[in-house]
C-alpha cells in the first residue's frame, strides 16, 4: 500500500510525541529527588469537595504544598469543553474522569511508559484497571473505584421470614413470590426487584450492564484493527447478550412469574428510600446519601448478585483515573504530582467514613482488610469490578434503553433489538474515534 506525504508527516508527529514523552518521563525519573514540587491543572468529572479535600490531607504530610487547580465539569459537556479549551491552547495538564468518558479523548492523551512505573499495573491495581493498558504504554493511573452494590431492606427481609440477601439473580423467584405485593386487579402495590425499564429504574444501564459481563459479554471490545466496536450481537454464541435482557425485562412482564415492576412507580431509589421497594441497586458512594434521606429506614449491603453457573464474577464499578494531556507543556511534572496522589498512604485515606468510604483500587490496601463492614463489602466487589471502553454513558444508556423497550413494548424480538442496538452502538463508537 503506498503512504502519501500526508500520512507520513502524521506519522512523524505522532513519533515526535511519543519520544517527547518517553523523554519527558525519563526526565521527571532523573529529577525525582528535588523538593521542588511544579504546578498543574486538572479536569475532571469527580467531585471537587472530596479531591481538595484529598489533596489538602496530603499537603499536611509534604514540606511543600501540592499545587494543583482542579476544575470540575460536567459527564454531558466535558468533552466538548475540552475540545474548546485545547483548541485555545488553554488546556489542562491532566484529566480525572471514569473510564466511560476516555475512549473519545484517546488521542489527546500521551501514553505513560511501563518502564515509567516502579512496578505493573495489574500487580498493584484492582483487575479494572487493565482496561488502561495499551500497546505502547498506560492511558491513566487508578485512583478511585465505586462499584454497583446491592441495599436491602431488613425489615422488609425479616417480614418475609428472609434471613440473608440473595447471592445468585435466581433466587429472586422466590423473593418475589415472598415479598412482592399485588392488588385484586395486578397492581403492584410493594416490590422485591426492580428491574426491566430505563426510565425509572436508577443505573439501569450499569445494572444490564453487569448481567452482561456476568454472562462473558463485554459490551464492547477491541476489534483486530484496533478499533472499539459493540458486542452486542444475538449471534455472540456463549458471550450472547440475549440470556440477559432476557432477564432483565421479564420483571416488567405482566404475565410472568416475576412480575414486580412497572412505569407507573417512581423512581428505584425513591421506592426504596419509602420502604416499598425491597433491593435497590446502587453505588457504593450512595450509602450516605440513603443513610441522611431517610435515618430511620432499617438496611443493609451486600454484594451484587451473579449468575450461579457458567458465567463469570463481574459488577460494573465506575473507574477513575489520571491520564496526562499530550498537548501540557508540564508532562513530567504532571507524572511527579499524580504519583503523589496516588501513593498507597494516602489513597487509604480514601476508604474513611469521613472522606469518599469507597474501596481501595489498591491491592496492597485490600489485601491488608479492613475493620469497617461497610468497606469489606466494597472491597469483594472492586475485586471483581468490571468496565468497558464507551463512547459516552449517555449515548449508551440511550441505545439500550430503546433496546430494552423494543422488547418490552413487543415492537421487537430479543433478537433483533439486540442486533439493531449493536449496529447503533458501532456507529456511535467509530464518530467517537474519528
């Protein structure tokens, strides 16, 4: 195949970026004993409060101050600000966002070497964290992890005779025939399980997205050119996304069994804030806010529920990461404070009731156990954490929320909506690469 002038000179910009950078670091490794510590901008999508807070408790344990600006934006508008702000040559020197929002900012990102790091990723971070590796380098550096976990309602439990949660999604057959109450007319007036619709039950996408994972399908993967393409396709053999919505949407089915769910009930986190709603499935970083909406509701924690065979131990957790912008002027300094921050002393800090209470990506962290119930818990749960690369959380709760709703509406089979959402979903993720 013959290269044009074009594709050459692209080429040759893209190896003067990457040797910048393996200089840059080398250079950042060469001056790591000096106390002077140089000041970078940061964007992000996580939460401003906690991050200064974070940094503030590590400034008490340094001779100098970190000196960081830290701007928080928007999941929805993030990416076109920081397209904005690099074309005014004012961007940022790094970036904090979840693993959702990375793959459309790929290319302006500058790839940190292996050799760059005292030890591998996958030896020092959770399992997620390989969604970060690359060919020639890691995209971003862990630092905070929160996993989908399951609330459940105690006095709701114990009514129903119910001593422990469900671990395996099968027995909620038996919890609704329990727990779920319905009028003489079908209506359902309390519930074990909501599941089945986007438009009332909270992180559905998360939540179809982990039966996925559970049942080997990755929702999108690497394709042989490179490029992220969907997996959503009924014709995926083992790996078939069919098993799962097929699950997903027989709790809104009238004339199933396990009929529990419907439109006409608020929102899931509303429902189990009341007390009518048995499970709710949420984040753990939702545990405050449950505990200060309703003080008196009587709950607990467990772990997601999985599949009981054949499938694989999975949750979807939202990842966050540094990942250092190709365009800074500040590459090694940006590596030399990230470093910092993400020290085990100081990420363990994460884990307190008075900071974020989440789970360490950390394994030397986990494995050292915790005393706090609460985080052992969170802890099982990042151990099996789970992502993909997407083109936006929006879009794709989008695409399979209309999924979901072809079928539960009986517009479409199983079967073809799956396939139509995949076709949507690849044309999605190859306009987010362009």
């Amino acid at each position: 195949m013959k290269i044009s002038k074009f594709q050459i000179i692209i080429l040759a910009i893209f190896v003067i970026f990457l040797v910048a950078g393996v200089i840059a670091f080398a250079a950042y490794k060469g001056s790591n004993g000096s106390s002077s510590l140089p000041s970078i901008t940061v964007w992000g999508t996580f939460p401003k409060s906690a991050f200064d807070q974070y940094v503030s408790q590590i400034d008490q344990t340094l001779p100098q101050s970190l000196t960081i600006q830290y701007v928080q934006e928007s999941p929805a508008s993030f990416h076109n600000d920081f397209i904005a702000a690099l074309a005014r040559g004012q961007g940022p020197d790094a970036l904090l966002i979840p693993v959702d929002l990375l793959l459309p900012e790929e290319d302006k990102l500058t790839l940190i070497p292996y050799s760059a790091l005292p030890n591998s990723l996958t030896s020092t971070y959770i399992y997620e964290s390989s969604i970060y590796l690359a060919q020639n380098g890691i995209l971003g550096i862990p630092f905070a992890v929160d996993p989908l976990v399951m609330y459940w309602n105690r006095d709701t439990f114990n009514a129903a005779g119910i001593a422990k949660p469900p671990v395996y999604w099968d027995e909620f057959t038996g919890l609704n025939k329990a727990m779920t109450v319905k009028s003489q007319n079908g209506t359902v007036t309390r519930s074990a399980l909501a599941m089945g619709d986007f438009t009332n039950v909270d992180n559905a996408r998360e939540l179809l997205g982990s039966i996925l994972l559970q049942l080997g399908n990755p929702v999108t993967t690497i394709a042989a050119n490179g490029s992220v393409v969907s997996a959503l396709s009924s014709s995926a053999g083992k790996a078939s996304p069919i098993p799962a919505v097929s699950f997903f949407t027989r709790s809104v089915n009238p004339s199933n069994a396990d009929y529990s769910w419907n439109r006409s009930w608020p929102d899931s986190k509303s429902a189990f804030l009341s007390g009518i709603l048995a499970t709710y499935f949420g984040f753990a970083s939702e545990i405050s806010d449950i505990r200060a909406k309703n003080p008196n509701l009587n709950f607990d924690v467990s772990p997601l529920p999985q599949v009981r065979s054949g499938g694989t131990a999975a949750d979807y957790a939202r990842l966050y990461g540094f990942s250092i912008v190709r365009s800074s002027p500040n590459v090694s300094a940006a590596f030399q404070i990230i470093s910092t921050l993400v020290a085990p002393q100081y990420l363990v800090s994460l884990t307190s009731p008075t900071s974020l209470y989440l789970p360490s990506v950390n394994l030397g962290i986990i494995q050292s156990g915790s005393t706090d119930p609460y985080i052992t818990i969170f802890d099982r749960a990042a151990l099996i954490a789970r992502t993909w690369l997407d083109v936006n959380p929006t879009i794709s709760t989008n695409i399979l929320g209309s999924m979901i709703n072809a079928v539960t509406s009986g517009q479409k089979s199983a079967d073809q909506a799956v396939n139509d959402a995949g076709a949507q979903y690849d044309a999605a993720l190859q306009q987010a690469m362009q």
